[in-house]
C-alpha cells in the first residue's frame, strides 16, 4: 500500500465577516496545491487571552503563512499578552515573521467594491490599519515575504491560485520542519496522530465547565481511567474532545503520545483501532498488525497503556453497539436507536461483536493511561446492574450550550442582533444545542431580507417567526429546525444534500461529481460552496473528502422526497455497480466489498426489495455467510426484507416470489446459526421449508430441512434433530439434485455419529460424494472430511486425521469454518497427549478466527485456558476462569485443573444432564461418556436418568407434511 501523501499546514490570517468569499477561494487554492488550510473562525468566540494562545499556537504550528489585509483592521484582543492594542491578524503576521515562516500577502486595492459595512470607521483603529498595510509590504532581509494588491474577487482567485503554486514549490524546496511520520502517514509520538482530523461544522465556544471537567480527569490524581460523555447528535462531544486533546490536554501531563481514532469512518471498527493504536505507540508499520486477530492486538495495546500514560480518544463508540448495526446505520435518528430487533433480541447497548465488549471493559483498568469517549449511547458493559458506571468509569451527559456561548457562537457566523433576543430565543427552540445553533447562523445569514440580521430574521412570520416548536423535546426541536433548514435551501443545494445524505460515508470530488444531480461542475461548485457557507457540509482538506454531520445526514435522509429517492438514488446505484463486479474467492475483509454492500444499502432505502434481493444472492450474501462468515453484516442487510419481524419477510406478496422468501430466511437462519441463536435459527429454517414445499421446490426443500435439524442439534434436541435430519434426507433422495443429497447425507452421518451409532454412520460415509463435481464454487470443501475426522477422534483414533489436508482444503476454497475446524481439533489432540502449549496455540487460533468474524468461541476459549493452566500462564487462574462463559464440561476440567474439587463436581454433574440430552439413546454419546469417568475420578456418584420419552417430544408441524410430501413422490416414482 503505497504511503499517503502528507499536507502541510498553511495559517490563513485575515479579518472574517468582510472576506468569506476571499477566505474560501483562498482555502480552494490552498487544497489545490495539497497543503492544509489552518483558520481562525473557528476560535474567534474564544475568551480573548485563549483566542490570542491559540491563533499564534496555529502560527508556530504552520509551514507558512498567507495574511489577507482588507479595509478593516479587525478584532483586537484584551488582554495583558496585547498591551500594543493590535488585532488577531496583525499579531499573527508578526509571529510569522519572527518565526522567519515563507509568507504571502495580499492587500485590498482602493478600487475594489467594498460595502460601507466593511469599511474600518474607528479612528485609532484606522490608523494601526495604516501602519499594518505598510509594514506588510516591507521586506527584510533573506525572508520569503512577497505581496500583491487586488482590486476584485476574481484579480483575487487568479492571483491566489499562481502565488500559492510558488509557496508549495518553495516548502518542497525547504527542509521538512513537521514531525516525522511512519510509511502509512501515522504520526510519530508523542505528537498528535488523528485518524481522520476532525471536521467541525461550526466554531468551537464555552465549555469551560467540561473543559475543566476534562483537565481534572486527565491528572495523575484521578483514579479513573475512562471519561464517557453521553449526547445526543450535534451537541458538541467531538467538537470538545477534539478542542481539548488539541489545545488543553498537553499541558495536563507529559503524554507518551495522543491518539484520536472516529468510529464514523467507513470501515472504523475496535480491530481498525487498536491496529492504528499500536502502529502508532510502537513505531512499527501497520502492516504488521493488520493480520492479528482483535484478542492479541487488545493485549498488546493493554501492555502499551499500562506502561506509559497515553491519551485515547474513541469517538463516536455508539457505531460498534448493536443499535447502530443496520444497513442504514449512518441515517439513523437518535429516537430510532434500538427500536428493533437488529440482531435477535440482544440488548441495543451491547458490542456488535464479543470481543469489543472484553476489550472496553479492560480498558477501564488501563492505568496510568486515560481513554476519552464520545458515545450516542452507552456501551452496556461500561455499567454494572444498577446503570451506574463500573469501577474506573466516569460517566458524564453533555449539555447544550450556556445561553451566553451559544449567543457567541451565532455571532462568531457574523449574526448581528439583540443579545437578550437570541438567548431566549435559542433557549427556547433547540436549549442552545451547538448543531442547530449553527444552522440557525446559517439561516440568519442567508436571510435575503436583511442578511445576518437576527432580529429582523426571528421577527418574520415567514422565516424565524415561523419555526414554532410548541412542546417539542429537544431531539424533535433539532430535527424541526434542520428540516427547516433543508427546506430553505436553493433546489440545487437540496439536491445535492439528499443525494450525499443518501451515501453513508464520506467521498472524495470525484464520487461526488459522478453522483452529483448537478449538469456542470460550476453548479456544482457554488451548491458545494452554499451547503459548506450554511454548515450542513464538511470538507476534511487532509484527505479531500467531503462529508456530513451524523445528524445532518439522518435529517436530510428523512426529507428525501420518493421522486429524489428514485432518481438521485438511481445515480448512487449506477456509479458503484461500475466497482461491484469480480470474484468473491479470495476476500479477506468486508471492505473489499464496500461498493456491493452500497448499492444493496442504496436499492433497499429506495425499496427496491426485488433489486436489492437480486444484488444480495448474487455473490455478496454467500461471500458475507460463508467466505467471510460475516454473520452480522449480513443481518444487517437482510433485516429490512423482514418489516414485521424476523419470521415474516415484507410485501412478499408485491416484490418478493415465495422462493425469494425462502431464501432470505435460510440466510438469515444462518446467520443466527453462527451467532449462536439457535432459537431464531430454527424459525427461519421452517419458514423457509414451509415456503419451498408451498413452492413443490423439494431440493431446497431438503436443504431447509437439513438446516432445521442442524438447529435442533444445537438446542440439544437430538432426537427431533435425529428425525428431522433422516426425513430431510428422504426428501433429498427424490428430489435426486447432489447437491441437497450431499447436505441431507453428511448431516445424517453427523447426526448418527453423534448419538454412539458409529457402525450406522460409516455406513453412510461412502455413499457420499466427495469429488463434488457439482460444487463449483467449494462451498461445501472440507466438511464431510473434518466431520469423519472429528467422528474418528471420538471413537478413539488420535492418528492419520489428515488434519492437514483438511486445513489445507479449507484455506484453498476459503472456508474459515474449515480452518477452525482443523485447528480446534488439533488443540483435542494435543490436549490428549498433554502437549499444553502445542494445544494453547491451535485454540488460540481458532479463537482468533471466529473472533475475527465477530462469531461466538466459548468452548474455545476455556480449553486455551485449560492449556495454560497446566502451562502455569494463568497466575490469577480462579478469577480467569469466573469470567469464561464455556460449557459445563469444560469448566469442570478447568476447575478440576485449578484443584477445585467442590466447583468440579458442581459442573460435572451439569454436563452430564446436558449430555443426557433427550435421554437413551439420544443423547450426546462421547461427550457423556468422558463426563462419566470425570465423576468416577471425583468419586461422585453417577447420576440415574429417564430415558427417551416420545411423548414429550412431540413432532414438529412440518414433519407430517414432509411425511405427507415423501408419501407421494414415493408413489408417484413407483407409478
């Protein structure tokens, strides 16, 4: 991967209200020739002594330095660092110059149009203005200082865009003055690293109560590890954590380093973060993490934090949480999170996947480090069973603004007006929250009556009058005022805001000028430049992508119209089908599915569900299930075919035929498989078997069945599974397709296995086909042969598995379910042959594969505890093994290799009931057998159960009528 290009930042010094179109040709050329802008606006509201602090901090920051000097002379700081009385730009230019930075001026000519406004009428201030314009046109010495006049906008663009050009060769020519940075663009610590830069949508004010808040919690003193602020979207949580980890958070403690990571970021997940954390904090490329599993990069980032003080912020955490694990993730409304079902009926404030609920407990105890996040909602397990905050946890609700900041912040836009009028009027319609502060700015500025005129605005009926939010909470009264906002906009600015609100993700120019609704690249520019002038779009200069707040995004997606929805989504859909294209053989990770996933993402949100079916099963839903095993990505794409809940698939009658149905509840069934919820399994499955047999489909009707019964297996109902699966493979038999007959044959193999008939099942295995010529794809590679291993390690054989083989087969066909497979039952046999750290290492390995899916691995996990027990690597063993979650049987051998008689005994005996399964015969033979000379080593007494009773197991309704079905074809075949 070749190495990202690294910009170097540009202090742009100029007054503001009089020079935004300035500003912002300026800022264009800037990025034009790949450097960074770095403005003030967004400290202007500041307390003076701060504002001062910070504009020379940019100053010192910077490369060079570009000064726009205007007819105005601009705000001057009181403060004891400004006893001379000189403005912020003056300041700044004189701090460049003692810093010897290359410089550009440009100067106003008396001959450019200018409003009586925007002319300096202060007397004093005038005459420093005079003083300023001449001394900026001096030059000293060997610094690079070159100036020109401008007499319009357009002398001014032109002139800009040549003399930027000479500043971007000049600093190429320099020698490098920033800090190093590894190959993949990541900062050297101690110095801020970002991924990405945060891009705020309007000025940062107040919050000097937080502010302190944060400074405390940061100190040595402060026993707490984590600092959570709790909001809801647009009240400012990045804004402030970016603000402090900038600009406050140096002089607290003397860091090893600050990492700011956004889980906003397409492809921003826990693994993502702790491999850009480490690459980071070690100085090694990222390359070299990139192939680690989360487990062993969460353990390698918890001995970098618990040996020096590090700063972590993670914002944006509510996208890993369950709530937020839907197709339409980054449109979602703040009082739609956790509504539905997402994924079964988990808790909306759990981990997406497993493993990050470990990793962000631990990080609680991380001392002496500090781990700052930002969050929609809060995590579930960073609260204990009472909602309070666990041990090392600071939990904080972050307000809106105070009325008097909030006020500041409108004036910062250059809103003028009665100060009394915008607090209670901001109070009142959105509690001074800072996102709708800014638009509101927007609103008052683009008020063609009187721009920029607030009281004016909010006296029309037909525009600030207008905005009546009655007994709204604040959630409605943020999302009423941006709607109001949208509903303002020019029709080009509208539709461009819908078709980016339709996207989920930032885009660079050229995504955007391809989706663009917009016939010109100039319309497109001024509809840019409007949206960006409102504060409802962001341009991040480093990475030159464009993108939207979260809430902006959601606001403007519930405005969309049916005919925007159609056509604008229609662009989205054709420009990434042009990337949707090659072979899902050799996937590695869901990016490299990105554009798929997006155009299934867009045809869903424009209900298109017959479209977005025919996207999904051709090549990504079998990619998502059983390359990448990707169960919950996968869910998440599926859910919105299924409106009224998970066994109901929507307008089935109006978009989706019955076999459509079908097959998104088989998907969906095992999806859940893998997650482990079995119970949901198995209502899909029978929907699905219940629909192919309507459809008189009986090959997929056999494979429905055989996934019934694999599900019945899993709830440890082995006599219905046993039933179910002989009946599936009946069917299978007359439907006379290979492919089901192979399904139907090796889940009865496994099934007999299971039960002790071994003789019955290696009867089955040769009828088999294992050349499975029919298999083009190798969807089913490897899993008869890992199933006759397993059977043979059952009965005894601990030699020739050709395990392998079979491992090699899986990784050729890429079937992760395979490798583990391999690997598990590797880490059986050495744990036979007490070869424990052989054992520990084939069931760390397939922990982290299913970890790395997000898929659940308790057995796994204890028995690589078991390994390290008797390897003696578990110093604290007790407290490890409290918090595992394994079967029965296998906490029996933990704690009996603990030297936990009491606690041994205790799960032997609940493994036994759980082997006895139905009872006699079916129950779980080998795992009852080993359960059995457990006990007899404890001495314990082996417990007396019932046997199977038939008439507490009644059949499920489906048998009968697959009974029914098999009935007739057996007839009709004999005719």
């Amino acid at each position: 991967m070749s190495a990202p290009r690294q910009y170097p930042d540009v202090m742009v010094s100029s007054t503001f209200a009089d020079l935004r179109e300035h500003r912002a040709a300026l800022m264009s050329a800037l990025q034009g020739q790949e450097m960074f802008p770095v403005a003030m606006e967004s400290d202007s509201a500041l307390p003076a002594g701060t504002v001062l602090d910070s504009s020379l901090r940019k100053v010192r920051e910077a490369a060079g330095y570009v000064g726009i000097v205007s007819h105005r002379y601009g705000q001057i700081p009181v403060c004891d660092a400004n006893p001379d009385g000189m403005s912020l730009t003056h300041l700044e230019y004189r701090e460049a110059v003692r810093l010897g930075r290359p410089i550009l001026i440009f100067i106003m000519g008396d001959d450019h149009p200018v409003r009586v406004a925007d002319i300096e009428r202060d007397q004093v201030k005038q005459a420093k203005l005079d003083q300023f314009r001449e001394e900026v046109k001096l030059a000293d010495g060997e610094l690079h200082r070159v100036y020109r006049v401008f007499t319009s906008l357009e002398d001014f663009t032109s002139g800009a865009t040549q003399s930027v050009s000479e500043l971007r060769r000049l600093l190429e020519s320099e020698p490098a003055s920033v800090t190093p940075s590894a190959p993949d663009g990541i900062s050297a610590a101690p110095e801020l690293y970002a991924r990405p830069r945060y891009l705020g949508s309007h000025s940062f004010v107040g919050r000097q109560e937080q502010l302190t808040t944060l400074s405390e919690w940061a100190s040595a003193a402060e026993s707490r590890t984590v600092l959570l602020f709790e909001a809801i979207g647009g009240t400012g949580k990045s804004i402030l954590t970016w603000e402090w980890i900038n600009h406050y958070a140096p002089g607290v403690r003397d860091w090893a380093g600050r990492f700011w990571y956004s889980f906003y970021e397409a492809g921003a997940v826990m693994a993502d973060f702790c491999q850009h954390a480490l690459s980071y904090m070690t100085g090694r490329p990222l390359e070299e993490f990139t192939g680690e599993a989360q487990d062993e990069l969460g353990e390698q980032l918890l001995r970098q934090l618990e040996s020096k003080p590090w700063l972590l912020v993670l914002d944006g955490l509510e996208r890993v949480l369950v709530a937020y694990h839907r197709y339409d993730a980054a449109r979602l409304l703040d009082e739609e999170a956790g509504a539905t079902d997402e994924i079964g009926d988990r808790h909306p404030c759990e981990a997406i996947r497993p493993e990050d609920e470990d990793l962000l407990r631990r990080l609680a105890a991380a001392a002496p480090s500090k781990i700052l996040i930002s969050s929609r909602l809060v995590p579930k397990v960073l609260l204990n069973h009472a909602s309070q905050a666990i041990p090392g946890v600071l939990h904080q609700q972050l307000p809106g603004l105070r009325p008097a900041d909030a006020e500041a912040l409108l004036r910062a836009c250059g809103v003028t007006g009665d100060s009394r009028a915008m607090r209670t009027y901001l109070q009142r319609h959105c509690d001074c929250h800072p996102l709708v502060t800014g638009i509101v700015a927007g609103l008052v500025s683009d008020y063609l009556p009187a721009r920029g005129d607030f009281d004016e605005w909010a006296g029309d009926a037909d525009a600030g009058g207008s905005l009546d939010v009655g007994e709204l909470n604040l959630v409605q009264k943020r999302n009423h005022i941006l709607r109001a906002a949208v509903s303002a906009l020019p029709e080009p600015s509208r539709r461009l805001l819908c078709t980016l609100a339709i996207l989920s993700e930032a885009v660079e120019y050229e995504t955007l000028r391809a989706v663009s609704p917009l016939p010109s690249s100039a319309k497109l520019g001024r509809a840019v430049s409007d949206l960006e002038q409102r504060g409802l779009l962001q341009y991040d200069w480093s990475t030159r992508h464009y993108d939207l707040h979260p809430v902006v995004r959601a606001v403007s997606a519930s405005t969309l119209r049916p005919t925007d929805l159609r056509i604008l989504g229609q662009r989205v859909v054709d420009h990434f089908s042009v990337g949707a294209h090659g072979t899902y053989l050799h996937l590695r990770s869901v990016d490299e599915l990105r554009s798929h996933i997006t155009v299934v993402r867009t045809l869903l949100q424009m209900g298109k569900l017959h479209t977005a079916f025919g996207s999904y099963i051709n090549g990504l839903g079998p990619a998502l299930l059983f390359k990448l095993e990707a169960a919950p990505e996968a869910l998440s794409l599926l859910r919105p075919f299924f409106e009224h809940g998970w066994t109901r698939a929507a307008l089935v009658d109006k978009e989706l035929t019955r076999l459509q149905r079908a097959r998104l509840c088989n998907d969906a069934g095992a999806a859940f498989n893998k997650l482990g919820d079995h119970d949901q399994a198995l209502a899909l499955y029978q929907v699905a078997v219940e629909e192919r047999l309507d459809y008189e489909d009986w090959s997929n009707s056999a494979i429905s069945l055989t996934n019934v019964s694999i599900a019945l297996h899993r709830q440890n109902r082995r006599a219905r599974g046993h039933f179910v699966a002989e009946l599936a493979l009946q069917l299978a038999e007359l439907s006379g397709i290979p492919g089901a007959l192979f399904m139907a044959q090796l889940q009865f193999f496994v099934s007999l296995g299971a039960l002790g008939d071994t003789d019955a099942a290696i009867a089955v295995w040769p009828a088999l086909d294992l050349r499975r010529t029919w298999d083009v794809q190798g969807t089913n590679a490897g899993d008869a042969e890992l199933a006759y291993a397993e059977l043979m390690f059952d009965q005894g054989v601990h030699s020739d598995l050709r395990l392998d083989e079979i491992e090699a087969v899986g990784r050729l066909h890429g079937k992760r379910f395979v490798v583990r497979g391999a690997r598990r039952l590797r880490g059986h046999l050495h744990l036979k042959r007490a070869e424990w750290a052989a054992a520990a290492a084939e069931f760390e390995a397939a922990v982290s594969s299913a970890r790395h899916c997000g898929l659940p691995c308790s057995d796994d996990e204890g028995l690589r505890a078991l390994a390290r027990v008797h390897l003696g690597q578990l110093p604290d063993a007790r407290a490890e093994v409290e918090n595992l979650t394994s079967s029965h049987f296998v906490l029996a051998q933990l704690w009996q290799a603990i030297g936990d008689r009491e606690r041994a005994i205790d799960h032997a005996l609940a493994a036994h009931r759980f082997a006895w399964a139905d009872g006699e015969p079916y129950v779980r033979r080998f795992v009852l057998d080993e359960v059995i000379l457990m006990l007899k080593e404890l001495e314990v007494a082996i417990p007396v159960l019932p046997p199977y009773d038939a008439a507490k197991d009644p059949q499920l309704p489906l048998e009968k009528r697959v009974e029914e079905v098999i009935a007739k074809l057996r007839a009709k075949k004999s005719r």
